[in-house]
C-alpha cells in the first residue's frame, strides 16, 4: 500500500517548474499544492486476477510528506503516511526531478510520466495521466507496474489548498 500511496503522489503532487512545453508547463502549474482532498475510486488490474478489484474512499494530502488514505468499500481502513521532510528521510513527496513528464500524441489531455530516478523504477513502468482540458487538473491516474498489471485511479470532488485538521494525520 505505501508503495501505491508514492505513486498516487506522482499523480497529483507535480512540483512546479519551467518546462520548454507549454502543456507540460501548465500541467505543473495546475496541479502543484499545500493540501489537497480528493475521493476516489480505484481499480487494479492484475493478469493473476480473474477480477478487477474496486475500491473506494478519500485521500488526503498535506505537502511535502503527509498522506492519509481512507478506503471506504469494500471494506473500512486508514493508512496514514508521514515522512521526514526536514530531515530529507522516509517518504515524501515526488518532485519533478524524479520523472520525465510527456504529452501523449494525439491526445491534449494525457500526459505520460516515466520514472528517472532508480527507486521510482523500482516502483512502476509508467503513469498515464488525464487532466481535465480546461482546467489542467488531473482527474485520473493509470499507473503500470508492468504490460499486464494496472491500477488506475480517478479523482472527484478535489480540494486544492484548503485548510486540513492535523489530527487527520495522526495515528
């Protein structure tokens, strides 16, 4: 689960940063945050599976290295991630550094990030994410572990930057 929790961060906690592309360049723009609210549904995919597995619930995320993650169905849990930041240990956020972010062609909505970094590469192949085309901001994120495994995530009723009471991250 803490490995999903890094790369659902990769999806929406885009640093900001310069970019030749001007989509590339709003993209970052759109989706960089302090906090963020946002519920969920979550399929995995997996070829070992006969089934998708879904789930459903409310993510919460205060930069740079605070998650809580709420399943709500199918069945009732709470993760609660907190890193280090000041001490540069245990989990942040990904910065933009950590990936290589591209335009899909063909399409004004998606755009593929491929990780740079070796622990980002050990995590997953690829994350396919859409944006709303007005806005910029993400509303699904697919991301591949491998040819045939997936989870995809898609995002409603987001936040950005509104006040989160501390105790949503206390155990």
């Amino acid at each position: 689960m803490r490995k999903l929790l890094i790369l659902i961060f990769l999806s929406i906690g885009l640093a900001s940063a310069a970019q030749d592309n001007l989509s590339v360049s709003r993209l970052m723009e759109a989706n960089s945050f302090n906090t963020v609210k946002a519920v969920y549904v979550q399929t995995r995919h997996s070829a070992l599976m006969t089934e998708d597995l879904v789930s459903t619930g409310i993510l919460y995320l205060s930069s740079p290295d605070k998650v809580r993650w709420e399943t709500l169905t199918p069945y009732q849990d709470v993760k609660i991630v907190r890193g280090d930041a000041k001490r540069r240990r245990g989990f942040r956020i990904p910065k933009e550094k950590d990936f290589s972010i591209t335009p899909v062609e063909g399409k004004k909505d998606q755009f593929l990030l491929r990780p740079l970094t070796r622990d980002m590469k050990n995590l997953f192949d690829s994350v396919l994410v859409t944006v709303d085309p007005a806005t910029y901001r993400i509303v699904s994120a697919r991301i591949n572990t491998s040819e045939e495994d997936w989870t995809e995530l898609v995002f409603s009723a987001v936040t950005i930057d509104e006040p989160l009471d501390e105790s949503l991250f206390k155990r």
